[in-house]
C-alpha cells in the first residue's frame, strides 16, 4: 500500500531585528492552515540556540492537498508581508520511511 502522506519542513531565518516581526506573522499562519483540507498538522518551531530561526513540521494527506496550501491566499499576504524580512528559506518535502 502507497503512503501519498507528505510531510514538509520549512526553515526560515529572519534577518537581524526582524524576529519579533516574522514570528507573529507565522504565528497568523497557523490556525487557518490547520483547517485547511488535508492538513494532519502545522507545528511551529523556534531554534534554543539561534532566536531567528523558525521550522515549520507539517504533514498532509496528499502532495496535492499541500500544494492548494501552497497557493493559498494566506500565504500569499505572508509572502508579502514579510518581503525583506527573511534572510533565508528552505523547504524539504519528505516522505516518512516505515518500519518493517
């Protein structure tokens, strides 16, 4: 049986004296994202070490699911948002390895 689970990690670093300001906007991201179809969850995550780091672990039913995420109005009044506000993001889409 094929697992069409998708599981995303999404790393963002904020520019210097932009923390505070990036963190409440991915903040504004969660709730809607967790009610969007296909969204098993949507946890954010700051660095112990490294306050201007986020992660973003989330899984999805589907890679087609993710994607209607993906351009989602939400997001895109994110991306706009925070235009110059990130110094850096990547994105890894996964798929979880089973146990046998």
């Amino acid at each position: 049986m094929q697992n069409d689970q998708l599981t995303i990690v999404a790393k963002i670093w904020a520019k210097e004296g932009k923390r505070d300001f990036i963190k409440s906007e991915l903040i504004k991201l969660i709730a809607i994202t967790k009610a969007e179809e296909g969204c098993i969850n949507y946890d954010l995550h700051e660095d112990n070490e490294d306050p201007n780091v986020f992660l973003f672990y989330e899984n999805w039913t589907s890679r087609e699911l993710w994607q209607q995420h993906m351009k989602a109005k939400h997001l895109e009044e994110y991306m706009e948002a925070t235009e110059g506000a990130v110094e850096k993001f990547t994105l890894n889409e996964m798929t979880i390895v089973d146990n046998v």
